[in-house]
C-alpha cells in the first residue's frame, strides 16, 4: 500500500514542493541574487541607522533643544504651526518638482518594494521635511523606500543582472534590512514585508485568520485549564523574571469589543486621510501647507486645553507611547480624550499630505484608548493596551499576522498574546467588511517604470477577494 502524500498549501504535495524548492535553490541566478542580498544588507543598514538616527537628532533639535534655547521648559503651543507650515511648504515642493512624488502617499497603507533609485532623492528629502517638523506619521515607510531603493541602486552600480525576478528580490531585501532599524528586530520587517507583498493572495488570509483566532482561543483554554485544575502540559517557554497580569473573561470581551469601534473609528480617520490626499492633488504646494497648518492647529488646540506639549500630537508617537506605558496614572481622563481626538485629527490630515508611515500613531491611538478605557468592569490596563494596539494596527495596516507579532514584541511579553491574536483579528475582520472608502489620487511626477511590477497590496485583494 502506497503511503499517502499530504497535500502542500500550494496545491502540490510536499515531495513536490521539496523538489521545485530543491531545483530553486540549485539555479545559479537565484544562488548569486542570494549572496548580493546578504551583501547589500549591510550597506542598506547602515544607510538606514543614520537616516533614522538623522530623524531623531533633527527632531529633538527642534523640540528640545532649540525651545530650551529660548527659555521654555516646553514648546509652546504655537510652537507646531510654524514647523508643519514649513513642513508642508517643503513636501509640496518635492511633489510638485521631484520625481516619485516624495514617496507613497501614507493615507494608502505601507507598499511593497518597488521605488526606483531616482525617486530617491525625493523620498529623503520628503520624509526629513516631514517627521522632524512634527508629522504625526512614522518612519517605516520612507524606511521601506528606501532600503529597496538602495538595493537596486548597489546593483546597478555593480552591474549586476536584474531582471524582474530578481529585482523584486532585492528590492524586498533591502527593505527588509532597513526595517530593523526602527522596529529593533528582524522578523517584524519580514512578516510586515511577506503580507505587505502579498504572498498567496486571498487565499493566505483565507487559510490565515482561522489558524490565527483558534490559536488565540486555544491559548486562553490552556491558560484556564491549567489554572483551574492546576495541572501542567509543558510549554516550550523561558521564564523572563517578570510577572504578567493574568487575563480573566473581562479582558478577552471587552478586548474583542474594544477592537471593533476601533475598527471603526480608524477606518473613517483613513478614509478622512485619503479625502485630505483628494484635496491635496489639486494644488500640491499650497493644498500641503494648508493641511499641515491645520495638523499643527491640532496639536496647538490640544496644548491649550490640556496644558501638555504638543509634541503628545505632533509626533509619531513613539516616544509618548513609552511615557504612557510607563506611567499611565498620570494622564487625565480629560487628557487622553484631547490626545485621541486631536492626534487623531492630525493623523488624518498628515497621511493625506505629508510623508511619513502610518503604523505609530495608530499604535498609540490604540494604546491611548485603552489605557482610557481600563477603568471598564473586568478590564485591566495592560490587557486594554495590547488589544488596543493590536486593533489600531490591524486595523490601519490591514495586516494581522505582522500586527500581532509587532505588539508583542512592543509589549516584551507573551503573556497578552491571546487577547492581542483577538483583538487583531476581530479588527481586521471588521475592517475588510466596511466600504472601501475613497481612492488615492497620484501626485507629482512619476519615479518611471519600476525595476520590477509592485506587488499589490495584500489588503486590496482580499477585499476584493
């Protein structure tokens, strides 16, 4: 009796897969555009490093050292207005003038890699435009661009062959060089490129998001049963000397609720960001100026109500995130409702006019609303941080797998990981049900015809799908 094949994810059974990833790895063409990756890696890296490490310099300049310079503990609350006018001054420059536009627009989510060495120059001096001057937008994006920018660029100068094979290859391997950079480990990079590029389409989210919830449910069920029978099944686990809060029914439905009015309200600040990149295609340079004043009205609006920085909004919001993390208490209700509606409001103008990542500010957004809601009957602090982060991701990034990972690692523990898994899930599925929402316009001159086809969003296919 012949013994049976299981059949591969691909259609193919695994003898088969084995074979035609055997005759992959065997072709000398896909051997040498291997090793170029592993080369170029430390290039692109480095590049990346003092590009970010450019960012935060300028930044802190501009609001911390030039405002205590003048004599203000703080920047006051003007402060933002006439950096993001400058900013969008700039921005609407670049698109009007340079090739590539700057780069994505951000209000249409992270893009594979696919940015030709001339829209370069553009993507720098958009993303140095925009972050440092106080866009509440993150860095990944330029990141991207640039690593698989880069990348191509090594190997025109080296005069290596590219055709499109290899050349979304490379691109994607530059990218992923330059992502560590930001997210301090490498397997965020990886997992946010492989859904961004949409490997297996459809049918990846197909087979995915049932793996993913039960996976999640199945983790709660052990963690229960082990605590009501106190027996033990082993767990391939290191124990990290800190104590995680223990999850109860209260965290896992209000997590599950929590995530779906996320859903929600992050898909209208989306769609809101891709009306803004509407208005800004008409007139770039002066559209962009306007809505990066409004941004920073935002964030002058949000000082003067709260008395707090305006930084709390004009920012990525990574470095807020970390002070609300570490000290949640000393945010105010009255706060944390001001910091979500402005730096919600400015996140949508930023995504539609200036350059930048989407993936910060939604972060803090969800850990914002979290850290507001706790207070709920059964709902904890840390378990309304993580599902809340976990949702605003899912939910802006359209990207679950890469959204739990990414939280996870944020949160440095394990111990949320169920409530994040729903959490992710029970957002993005929201989110592909609701209406598409507006398109974004092309702007500026074109970088040219890519050195290879951009892959197309897994998201938009799945939508469709």
């Amino acid at each position: 009796m012949e013994p049976e094949r299981s059949s591969a994810p691909g259609g193919g059974t695994q003898p088969e897969e084995a074979e035609r990833l055997r005759e992959l790895l065997r072709s000398p063409a896909y051997r040498k555009a291997l090793v170029f990756s592993a080369l170029i890696g430390v290039p692109v890296s480095l590049a990346a490093f003092w590009f970010l490490a450019g960012l935060h310099e300028l930044e802190h300049q501009l609001w911390d050292e030039l405002p205590a310079q003048l004599g203000w503990d703080s920047p006051p609350w003007w402060w933002p207005l006439p950096l993001l006018t400058l900013a969008g001054l700039a921005v609407g420059l670049v698109v009007r003038h340079l090739r590539g536009a700057g780069g994505h627009v951000p209000a249409a989510g992270l893009h594979a890699p696919g940015m030709v060495p001339a829209a370069l120059p553009g993507v720098i001096l958009a993303a140095l435009a925009s972050l440092p001057l106080g866009a509440t937008l993150g860095p990944e994006a330029p990141l991207i661009a640039l690593g698989g920018g880069l990348a191509l660029l090594f190997a025109h100068l080296a005069r290596a062959p590219v055709n499109p094979q290899s050349a979304a290859l490379l691109g994607a391997a530059g990218a992923a060089a330059a992502l560590p950079a930001i997210f301090g480990s490498p397997l965020v990079g990886a997992v946010i490129l492989i859904e961004v590029a949409g490997v297996g389409g459809p049918q990846l989210f197909a087979v995915m998001l049932p793996a993913l919830l039960s996976s999640g449910i199945g983790s709660l069920v052990f963690t229960g049963f082990g605590r009501w029978t106190g027996l033990s099944t082993g767990n391939l686990s290191v124990d990290l000397g800190v104590s995680a809060p223990r999850l109860d029914t209260g965290d896992v439905v209000w997590s599950v609720l929590m995530a779906v009015g996320i859903a929600f309200a992050l898909h209208f600040v989306l769609d809101a960001g891709r009306l803004v990149a509407a208005f800004v295609a008409r007139r770039p340079v002066v559209h962009t100026a306007v809505c990066a004043l409004a941004a920073g009205g935002c964030a002058a609006v949000y000082a003067l109500t709260v008395d707090r920085t305006p930084a709390d909004v004009a920012s990525s919001g990574e470095a807020t995130l970390g002070r609300l993390a570490e000290n949640p208490h000393v945010w105010s209700v009255g706060a944390l409702v001001a910091v979500l509606l402005c730096k919600a409001a400015a996140y949508a103008l930023c995504l539609g006019s200036l350059r930048g990542g989407p993936i910060f500010p939604s972060l803090f957004l969800g850990a914002a609303l979290g850290v507001l809601l706790a207070p709920l009957p059964g709902l904890g602090i840390v378990p309304g941080m993580a599902a809340g982060m976990a949702a605003a991701s899912a939910a802006t990034l359209r990207l679950p797998v890469s959204s739990v990972v990414l939280v996870v690692l944020v949160l440095g523990d394990t111990g949320m990981t169920p409530v994040v898994i729903l959490a992710a899930v029970a957002s993005f599925v929201t989110v592909q049900l609701l209406p598409a929402g507006h398109a974004v316009p092309a702007l500026g001159k074109p970088a040219g015809p890519p050195a290879a086809p951009a892959a197309e969003p897994a998201r938009n296919r799945a939508a469709r799908g």
